[in-house]
C-alpha cells in the first residue's frame, strides 16, 4: 500500500549498510542512524492534522518535535496508526503554553494531553536517565528497582534509551521528514522481533508491565520476542503484582480488546503472566475442562466483533474470565446447603472482591458483568410471564450470548440456547407453541412448578374458615 515500501523491505541489508556508513555512524559512536525522507516510506499523509498541528507547532517556537513510538512502528509496516505521540525538548510547561487546549496529566510520567475534537495527542518531554543524584524528588526507584517516576528530562538519546522496544524508539523529525534510529529498530522490524533496550530483567523491574507490552505487541504485529527479551519473563512475571490495579486495568483492556484477543490469551497463559492477572481464573483453567475453552470462545467473538467495528464490552468478557471460579465457589457453598439463588450471590461477590486486589473493574462494567451471571439462573425458567420478564432484560441479549458459550465451551449440554434462539425469532403463536413445549418437559420447567406446589401446602385452620 505504501509506495517504496516493497523495496525497503526487500533490500534491508543494501539499505543498513549504507545506513550505518561511516558518516552516519563512526565507530564507537552511539549516535542515530538517519534515515532520509527519499530512504523510507514513512509520509505525512500517513498522519492526522492534529498530530501535524501539535509538530510544527512546537518546531516553529523553535522546539525539536518527533513522531515516536507505535505510529513510527505501525507505518513502517504499513499500518495507519491510530494515535500519535509526540516527543520534544520543550518541557511540560513550554509546552502548556503553546497549546491552549491542552493539560498536564500522570505523576509517575508526567505529559501533555493536547486535545483537538475527539483526538488527543500525547506529548512527552524527551527523558533522561534516572537516578542522576540531581534528581532523587523527580526519579524515584524502589527497592526492588520499579521506577516510581520517571520525570528526569534529558536529550533524545537518552529518552530513546528510555523506552521499551527498538522499535518504539524510531523517531520521524518534523524538521527534515527523516527517520532517527537510536537502536537498530528498523532491523527488527525487518526481522519481525521485539527486542528490549538494554538488559532485559532490569527493564522488567522497572517497569513489570512491559512483559504484558511485549505480549500484546507480539500478538498485535505479529512478531516473535527475541531470546534475551524472553527470557526472564517467567522468572519476572510475579513482578506484576506490584502494579496498582488501575493500571492494570487498562493494560487488560487493552490487551483482550485490541483484536488480537486469542492470541494475547495464550502468550499470557504460556508466559505464566495470566496467573498474576487472573489466579483464581488461572487456577479454575486447571480443574474444569471447559474454563479455559470458554474465555476463550468470548475472546473469538470479541476478536470477530472488532473485526466487524461492532461494539464490545469488557463486561462480557469479565463475565467469562470470572465465570469458572464463581461456579466453583458455587459449588462449594451449595454443598454446604446454600440454596443456588444466594448461593450464585455469595460466589460472586467473593469472586469479585478477590479480584479487585489485583486489577480494578469499574462498576460500571462490574454491574452489568454480574447481571449475566445472575441471568444464567433465570434463563432455564421458561414459564409464563417470567419468560416475557427476562426477555426484556436489559442485559436479556448479553446473557443469552454468554449461556451459548457456556455450551459450546462444555459446560452444559446444549439446549436451552436453541430454545431461546427459537423463541426469540417467534411471532407470537409460536412463543406461545414454545412455551407449552416447556410445560410438557418437566426439566424445562424446573423450580418454578415445585415453589408453587409448595406455596399451597402450608393451609392452616384460617384458610378453611
Ligand atoms: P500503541 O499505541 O499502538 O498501543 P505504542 O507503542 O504507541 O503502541 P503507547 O502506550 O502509546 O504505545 O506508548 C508510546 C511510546 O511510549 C511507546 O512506543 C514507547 O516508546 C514508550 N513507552 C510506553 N510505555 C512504556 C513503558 N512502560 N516503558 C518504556 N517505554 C514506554
Ligand atoms: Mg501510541
């Protein structure tokens, strides 16, 4: 799609070998290497007005102003980006007063958000090294080495060493269209490999959610990890309970909801990561034979869904991560004589509290994850009115999605999903048709038979008089 691209590809050591000329890159320099406008595909055009806006901004107040990161990455290989980070020696304050429409945000890492409509455009001071003695209140590390800030400012080499991958850390200059490669990016993205700058488990204890970057870019561009990025990750991967659920969130979101959701779920599984997210998910996946096969049928759809730019919610998928230990819970207090109603209640709520030590559900998709769980419980009672009731649930339509999953992950024999399919494509003499089915198959109309027997036992001396 992106003209000279086919040929940039094609000839990536024709190309590097000129690229690391010596005039480029003397020995013993770490300097970039720059790749001019006529040697790489990467066009304006390829970028949103606003992201232009915010560049020559910045460089006509006489600012140094890069594109970084994934919109670099994601045009090299022939993606449009979706968003654009802006990389500068403007400090966050220079930069306020430049934009109007724009504001600070985060502790930990400080940087502008610069609003245009919808759009945001995330600029970010260029970084230097943490750790300097100068800069204790700015750059904090724990014990352990996590960076709990990162607020040292410093030039565009060091904050390219700064970043995750190599391919992050290619930078488009607005001043000349060309293309700084700080750390040999541009031959792993050739190769297809995403590889960490610097030592790899220091890199992870800095910042423990780069194990859960590298999986998401891997099953995002289809690269593999190279060995020495690796290789501490199943060691590193506890590292991750430090992390603030709130984070944690959004990381998860953005991993289950980028569509590539099937394949992040099992790099997560096979790099021990899912288990410091989800344990007690991770733990159900062991002891049910359908747990795992459910998330990941959600997951396939979820995938399908954004494929087709329909509409998803990280309820829905919440619903099946959880499903499995909230039946095993379930279970348990169901055989210490909880009826199933509040026994379904407890677990849930159990479940739920549980896992919001480690990643946060907002309420606003914990509610909606519950009432599909709650759901499961009313969609076996299809008798009279109650049928009408449930159909006209506001999450009615989620449920019933997430009950056909139940059955094609194993988890209960099909049937009752066919039904309601049926029943919901009715006219109205066939719901009715549908209905008397139920009455006349003892096991379709379940509980609600015997609470009504039971009702009319207790009549006492009162009633007959
Ligand atoms: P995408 O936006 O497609 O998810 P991205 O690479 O742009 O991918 P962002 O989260 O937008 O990811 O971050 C922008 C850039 O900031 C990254 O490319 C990387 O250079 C740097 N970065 C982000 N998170 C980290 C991190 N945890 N550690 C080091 N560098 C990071
Ligand atoms: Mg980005």
């Amino acid at each position: 799609m992106i003209k000279g691209f086919t040929r940039f590809l094609q000839s990536p050591g024709q190309r590097i070998k000129s690229l690391f000329g010596p005039q480029d890159a003397p020995a013993g320099s770490t300097g970039p290497r720059i790749i001019p406008r006529p040697e790489h595909p990467v066009s304006r055009q390829h970028f949103s007005d606003a992201a232009l806006k915010v560049l020559y901004r910045l460089h006509n107040a006489g600012f140094q102003a890069f594109l970084v990161g994934g919109c670099i990455r994601d045009s090299l290989l022939g993606h449009m980006p979706k968003d654009f980070d802006v990389a500068t020696d403007a400090t966050p304050e220079q930069i306020r007063e430049l934009f109007r429409n724009s504001r600070i945000i985060g502790r930990r890492f400080r940087i502008v958000h610069v609003r245009f409509g919808r759009e945001v455009i995330e600029v970010t001071t260029f970084r230097g090294k943490p750790n300097d003695d100068h800069a204790d209140h700015i750059s904090q590390q724990s014990d352990e080495g996590l960076l709990l800030r990162d607020n040292v400012w410093g030039n565009i080499e060091e904050d390219a060493l700064r970043r995750d991958f190599t391919v992050n850390a290619l930078y488009y200059n607005i001043a000349d269209f060309s293309i700084h490669d700080f750390a040999d990016g541009v031959k792993d993205i050739e190769a297809r490999t995403l590889r960490l700058i610097g030592d790899p488990a220091t890199r992870y204890r800095e910042d423990p959610v780069r194990m859960l970057r590298a999986v998401r870019f891997a099953a995002k561009l289809d690269f593999h990890l190279h060995p020495a990025t690796e290789a501490p990750i199943h060691d590193a991967a506890p590292l991750l309970l430090q992390i603030p659920p709130a984070r944690l969130f959004d990381e998860v979101l953005k991993l289950f909801m980028a569509g590539q959701g099937v394949e992040t779920f099992r790099l997560l599984r096979h790099y021990g990561l899912f288990e410091m997210l989800f344990p007690e998910a991770d733990e159900a996946m062991e002891e049910l034979p359908w747990a795992e096969r459910l998330v990941e049928l959600a997951l396939e759809s979820t995938d399908r869904r954004i494929r087709e730019e329909r509409p998803v919610t990280p309820a829905f998928l919440f619903a099946s991560l959880l499903w499995a230990p909230v039946q095993q819970r379930q279970a348990i207090l169901e055989a210490e004589g909880m009826p199933p109603i509040p026994a379904l209640q407890a677990a849930s709520q159990q479940v739920v509290s549980r896992q919001l030590q480690h990643i946060s559900i907002p309420k606003r998709f914990s509610l909606p994850m519950r009432d599909i769980w709650d759901l499961q419980q009313r969609l076996p009672l299809r008798r009279g009115k109650r049928v009408f009731q449930t159909r006209e649930h506001p999450r009615f339509r989620a449920a019933y999605d997430f009950l056909l999953l139940r059955e094609g992950a194993g988890e209960i024999a099909p049937g009752l999903g066919d039904w309601w399919t049926a029943f919901q494509q009715a006219d109205e003499h066939e719901q009715r048709r549908l209905l008397g089915k139920v009455g006349a198959d003892p096991a379709g109309s379940g509980q609600p038979r015997k609470r009504r027997r039971r009702r009319r036992k207790p009549r006492g001396p009162a009633s007959d008089a």
